[in-house]
C-alpha cells in the first residue's frame, strides 16, 4: 500500500503544480500548444500501450502467434496514416477539439453530431479504464475491489481535473517508463527461463487462429480509430507546430511498433511455461511473474497499473473539454474541470453498476468508428483544396452511425465494415457534388 501511495502522490503533485502554474483554457486543454514532438509521441505511446493491449496481446500471442502483433499494429499503421496525411492539417486547424474541427471542415451541425457521439464513448471506455484499475490496485495493495475502484477514481480525476493536458503529458512520460521498464524484465526473464527459442516460430501475418478476415478487421476498424481519433489529437493540438505533431505522431507509431513486438515475444516465451489449459489472458498476471523475482513482479504489476491509468486521464480529459467547449459552447477552464468531476462521478457510477449498461455504452465507439473516422478523414484532407457539401456530410456521418449500432447490437462485423464504407463513400460523393456548384458551409 506505500507504494501505491508514494506512486499517487506523484501524479496528484504533478496536478497541484500545474494548477498553481497555469490557468487558461488553452494550458488546460491542449498544454499552451508548446509541447515538443518527443513529449507528444511518448504521451501517445502511453495512451495506446493500454492494459488490455498488453494482457489481451500477450494471450493472443501464445494461443495464436506472431499475428498477434495487428492488435497493436493496426495501430501503427493508423499513426503512420495519420503522420503522413493529416497530422500537420490537425494542428494547423489551431482548434482545441475534434468536434471543434468539424465545426470549421464541416459544419457547426457536424460538431454537434461528433461531440454527441465523442462523450458517451469515451466515457464508457473510461468506466472500462476504472475497472482495470481497481483490479490491479487491489492486488498490487491487497485492498477489496471496491474500495481499489474509489481510491483509483479519485486519484485520476484529481490530477487531471487540476492540470488537464500540462498534467497527462508528464505523467504519461512517467507512465510509459513504468510500462517500458516492467515489459522488458518480464521479456528478459521469461527469454532466460523458457525452453522455446524465437527462431523456431514461424513469422505469420495470418494464419488459422487469426484469419484474414481479422486482420481486414483490425486493419479497418481499429486502425481507423488511431487516424481520427479524439485523444490523440489532443496531443496534436498540444504542439507547438505542423512538424512537431508529424514527428510527434511517428516517433508515436515506432514506440507503439517496438512495445507490440516486446509483448508478442512475451506471448511466445510463455508457451514453454504454461501448463497445459492455461487461460490465455493470465499469461501476463500470473504466469510470466511466477518466472520473476518478487520486486521485478511487483513493477509488472505498476507497469500493468500506469498501462491503464495514461489511458483513463487522457479519455476524461477529451470527454470534458468536449462538453465544454463543443456542447456548451465556452472556454471556461473552471466550468470544464467541474463537468470533469460530473463525468468521472459517472464514469464511476457506470462501473459499479453492472456489465450491462457499461456494454451498451461501448456500443457508442462502434457508432464513433463507423460514422465519424472516414466523413473526417476525407474532410480534413480536403481542407483548402475542395469544397464540402455539409449535407451530405452530415448524412455520412448518420448513415455509418446507423450501421454502427446494428454492429454493436447485433456483434456482426459485417455492419462495421459497411458502416466505414458507406460513410466513407458519401463523403466523397460530398466532394464531387459540391464540384457542380453546391455550397460549402465553414
């Protein structure tokens, strides 16, 4: 429990710091536009690199080889996307949110449309983030689930309530050392006490246990959510220019590509460890510690800890600000850290209340993926260069949102896929019928 509470102590006096220091809206939102690309790239590693990634990565890894590495992947080369076509368009825009950027791409219906399906979504991800946290808390200070969920709650709405983007772009730096740290002595370890040897696994990019049809999957969808993504973004914002946010979001992509490869290792490693009907999401929590000495243990367990937490702060910031400046239309930094306590109060009553409404309002990133990612790709990069027809816009976003919930609600994969690209292809019919003469809305 000292541990766990020298480690809180350090992030909720980053927070008081940087309230003390800073008190605009521009620090609080997007950290006074003055972060390098190396500060910017770290702090999207840490957001990426989540718990699930790596718990769910390392599993996939040992039940379905080197594929695995598309769980992060698909990842990286949405970053690469997004560093090589819209990250210098992004921080051009000089907005402080992504609805933000479709009130001047799009229209100002489009912001109210995004913003609306932005905060349920990563709300309901930031639910799921305090969850995962209090499960590790717990066993990293021997506490009841209950109590872990409160205490973790609290620390990460305090400090990102106090310093907002100044406070998550240095304790995700923090963080990432963490995650950086206890990955490589668990690869170091289970390397020196597994039997299997890395050049005797085949180097697959599909195979039987993980299909063409999931990488298309993952390649699609969840790649789609790293090149328009709200969070991130955040950290374009925060930039001071055009080319610290490319670099920022490459130098993002190389980190993110290099922990991937670091886990699947991890995965193939345990397969000369694990007993037979080993569940494959234990790899990491119980198998791999086993083989580790008890303090390098106990830094997997914060690595596993500030995996989480960098994703939590940076979901509850882009929810708040979203509210504030997008849905109720101003720059107050006190009324934005107020509606932050409102939504991590009920991020935390989603938590406790059960697995049923935290999975229906999952289902609002489905929506986000399917109606928002392709109508602000090809939006953004129009930007200056063709006219937009707003409607049409506007119908994209509605009719792949549309899909979206049919995929949620019924789990069929096909939907998303038609979600992206119905969506995807009217918005470039917007293009051309605004071609002919139809007028554009900024």
């Amino acid at each position: 429990m000292n541990l766990l509470t020298l480690y809180f102590a350090l992030f909720v006096g980053m927070g008081v710091y940087e309230y003390v220091k800073r008190k605009d809206f521009e620090e609080f939102a997007v950290a006074g536009r003055r972060s390098g690309s190396a500060m910017a790239g770290v702090s999207i590693a840490a957001s990426c690199v989540g718990a699930s990634a790596t718990v769910g990565m390392t599993g996939l890894a040992f039940s379905a080889g080197t594929p695995a590495f598309w769980w992060l992947g698909s990842g990286v080369a949405g970053l690469l996307v997004l560093s090589t076509l819209l990250a210098a368009k992004v921080r051009q825009s000089n907005v402080f949110t992504l609805p933000d950027m479709a009130r001047k791409f799009v229209s100002p219906a489009a912001r109210r449309l995004t913003a609306l399906i932005i905060i349920p979504a990563w709300l309901s991800i930031l639910a799921a983030q305090y969850l995962a946290a209090a499960r590790t808390a717990s066993a990293l200070a021997d506490v009841d689930n209950g109590t872990a969920l409160l205490l973790c709650a609290a620390v990460i709405t305090a400090y990102t309530m106090l310093g907002g983007q100044n406070s998550i772009l240095k304790s995700d730096a923090v963080q990432y050392a963490f995650v950086a740290a206890g990955l490589g002595l668990a690869l170091a370890y289970a390397g020196s006490a597994s039997p299997v040897s890395l050049r005797s696994i085949d180097l697959q990019l599909v195979n039987d246990s993980f299909p063409l049809s999931r990488w298309t999957y993952f390649m699609l969808i969840v790649g789609g959510s790293y090149v328009v993504c709200p969070m991130l973004f955040g950290r374009l914002f925060s930039t001071r220019g055009e080319t610290q946010a490319r670099r920022g979001a490459l130098l993002g992509a190389v980190v993110i590509a290099l922990s991937a490869a670091a886990i699947v290792c991890i995965g193939l490693y345990a397969r000369g460890l694990a007993p037979a009907g080993t569940d494959p999401d234990s790899i990491l929590t119980h198998v791999i510690p086993s083989v580790m000495p008890g303090w390098a243990g106990t830094l997997l367990l914060f690595a596993l800890f500030s995996a989480i937490i960098s994703s939590a702060d940076s979901c509850l910031l882009t929810a708040a600000t979203v509210l504030e400046h997008d849905m109720l239309g101003g720059t107050n930094t006190a009324r934005c850290r107020w509606t932050m306590l409102a939504l991590g109060l009920g991020a935390l009553v989603i938590a406790r209340s059960g697995g049923s409404i935290l999975s229906l309002l999952l289902a609002a990133n489905d929506i986000y993926v399917c109606g928002v990612v392709a109508p602000m790709f090809v939006a953004i990069l129009a930007w200056k260069k063709r006219p937009l027809n707003p409607n049409i816009m506007l119908l994209a976003m509605l009719a792949g949102g549309t899909l979206g919930i049919a995929a949620a609600w019924t789990g069929m994969k096909a939907f998303s896929f038609a979600g992206v690209g119905l969506s995807l292809t009217l918005s470039i019919a917007a293009l051309v019928r605004t071609k002919e003469g139809l007028p554009q809305t900024r």
